[in-house]
C-alpha cells in the first residue's frame, strides 16, 4: 500500500476478500457434503471419514512454509491464481472418483492448492493492512473464510438435492473458477524492492510459532466439530444439518463485525486464550447434552470463541514480523492451521468411530482447554516489528 494511506477498504482489499468468499463458499461446500459422500455413495465409516481429513493437511503441511517462501519472493497473485485454478480442476475431479484411496489422493492435491492460496492470501492481507490494524483487517477480511463455512455446506445440501453428488462438485468448482478470476485481476501487493529483501533463512519464522501452536489447538478442537456437526445434527433429528454450519458462521460473523478492533487494542494472546476457553465451553456443551439445546448453545459457544481466536493470533504475529518476511510468518503459521485441520479430524474421528460423537467432542474440548491454560502460562509482551 502507499506510504501514509491509512484506508483499509481500498479495491485491492475488497477484491481479495471477494476473491476469499468465492474460494472458502467452496471449501464449506467441501466440509458439509464430504462426510455424507464418503458415508453414502463410497460406503466407508466415520474412522475413513478421518483418514480422508487427514489426507488433506499431509500435501497443506509439507508445502506451507515453501509457499510463505515462494510468495515473499514471486509475489502473492501468482500464488492467488494458480491455487485457486488447481482447487476448481481438482473439485471437478471428484465426479468420476469412486473409491477411497481416489479421493483421498484428491484431496492431498486440494491440499498443494489450499497451501498456495491461503497463504499467499493471508500474506496479501497483511500488506494491505495499515499499521497497526492488522487484526482488523484479519477481522474484516475473515469474513469471507465464516460467510463461506455457512454458506457452503447449504449450497452443498441443494445442490445434492437437486443433482446428486456430482452437482456439487460442478458447483464448488465453478465457485473457484470465479476465485481465480477475481485475483487474476488484483494487483501485486508486494513491491520489487521487498522482494529482493526477502532472504530471511530457514523455513520457520520464530515469531510465529508461539502463536501457531495456541492457534493449533483451537483450530483442531474447531475443525474436529466441523467433522462430526452435520452427522451429530443428523443422529440427533434434525434433517435440516445445514442450518447447524449457517448458525455457527453467522455468530463468528457478527462478533467479528462488532468487535473487529477487538485484538489491535487488548494483548492479542490473551485474547486468543479467552477464545481458547470458549471453544472448550462450547464443545463440552455439546458432549453432555446430545440434544438441539446442546447442539444450537454449544455451536454458539463455539463460534464465539473461533471469532476472536484467529484475528488474536495473526495479530499477535504480524506485529513484529518484517513486510519482506510476512509470507514466510504466514507460511509458519498456516502450517499450525493445517496440523490442525488435519490432525483434529483424524484424532477426532477415530474417537468417534471407537466411543461415538460426545466422547469426541469431550477430547476436541480437551485440546482446547490445554492450548487454552498454555498460552496463558507463556504470554508475554511482544516487540512491534522495525518499520
């Protein structure tokens, strides 16, 4: 951005998060009609549901710290395009997929796109952000990603009940090809000049990495529930499951709107370890009373504290992280988003598959209550980067 702007809804900022709600609208469409494709039509169990999860963070967590890398020193539209381009030719793969070792190396090359675009995304949102507002801008910009995990799954559901599985997959594609488009038509966030000054060594950013691992737990507790919450409201009568991921995105998107400077004006990992606890509440909620009363408090709860959680964390990272070194800060710490994204659905599948549904969400609140307690005992004040 140009020296002394201060806006932050500037076009190129609208266009990426525009971009941004095309991409995760289908990556919400992928989390809720997955679990009813891999029950139904391939005939595997909830423990295959994990193994197909997991298989989508193996490809995510060997390429993120190499995209933070490749995106400080090619730029974040490339990254943007090209990851967006592979999601929609990889979705459109799954209409002819029949068979679990199939999808599953689907979704490990979902995985190689979902490391390209977030990262370079999440890299672009930092340029674009003026100084010192950096959680806002997440908080602003997140909308997309929430907006996207509501509306997904309900597209997902029509489009299933309108033209089968493979609707949805043309669907979700067709959504990504727009991605594409829009970022194709961003300009590059980051000038030569950064570029040629990104050679900070190694693959890690240490200042992410505190941050990284509290963001893990939330996002593995988080995602853990994302699972299971369709199947769960299903088991427990409500045929409309839908509705259970339009309710959780509506909250974090209406806390984000209302507290969006939330994490730029309190210590940010304290913050993130309230949400933490949220997160927690909120599971437990849903394990003890396997009923809409648990599901609906429990999903608020839950919602409540993811909205807060991330903007936390980033903010509490890009603070005293260089412009030439942010891919690689984004690349750290995505890499914890899809430890968890992968490891939470595997561990938490298992349990269900081995105990049942409230047995899991007890173990996903237990891995939120311990990142909790952990980023309390080791906050500390943190240095703002050098201008």
């Amino acid at each position: 951005m140009t020296e002394g702007d201060d806006r932050l809804f500037t076009p190129a900022f609208l266009a990426l998060t525009v971009s941004e709600l095309a991409y995760f609208t289908a990556g919400g469409l992928v989390i809720g009609v997955t679990p009813f494709f891999v029950t139904g039509p391939l005939g595997v169990d909830i423990a295959g549901l994990g193994v197909v999860a997991a298989a989508y963070g193996i490809t995510t967590l060997a390429l993120r710290p190499f995209a933070g890398r490749l995106s400080d020193r090619r730029g974040r539209r490339p990254l943007l395009v090209g990851g967006a381009a592979l999601y929609a030719i990889v979705l459109l793969a799954h209409v002819v997929t029949s068979s679990l070792p199939v999808l599953v190396g689907l979704r490990m090359l979902l995985g190689v796109a979902e490391a390209l675009y977030f990262v370079a995304g999440l890299a672009a949102l930092a340029d674009l952000a003026p100084p010192g507002r950096s959680g806002e801008a997440l908080s602003y910009n997140s909308l997309a990603l929430y907006l996207g995990i509501a509306l997904g799954p309900a597209v997902g559901q029509v489009l299933v009940d309108a033209g089968g599985f493979e609707a949805a997959w043309i669907g979700g594609s067709a959504l990504c090809i727009v991605a594409a488009f829009l970022a194709l038509r961003m300009p590059e966030t980051t000038s030569g000049s950064e570029r040629d000054r990104s050679h900070a060594p190694g693959l890690v950013h240490r200042a992410a990495v505190g941050p990284g691992l509290a963001l893990f737990t939330g996002i593995a507790a988080m995602s853990g529930y994302l699972l299971l919450a369709g199947k769960h409201a299903e088991a427990i009568g409500v045929d409309a499951w839908s509705l259970t991921f339009l309710l959780f995105g509506g909250v974090v998107i209406g806390l984000r709107l209302a507290f969006a400077t939330l994490s730029d004006r309190l210590p940010p990992m304290r913050v993130g370890a309230v949400s933490l606890v949220l997160i927690g509440a909120g599971l437990v909620a849903v394990s003890v009373v396997p009923a809409l009363a648990g599901l609906v408090a429990g999903t608020i709860a839950i919602a409540a504290g993811v909205a807060f959680m991330t903007p936390a964390f980033f903010a509490a990272t890009f603070t005293r992280v260089a412009p030439e070194e942010r891919g690689l800060a984004s690349g750290t710490a995505t890499f914890f988003i899809d430890l968890g994204f992968s490891g939470g659905p595997f561990v938490i599948g298992l349990v269900a598959a081995a105990i049942g549904f409230p047995g899991a969400f007890a173990v996903a609140a237990s891995i939120a209550l311990v990142g909790a307690v952990a980023t309390l005992l080791g906050a500390r004040p943190m240095r703002p980067a050098a201008a």
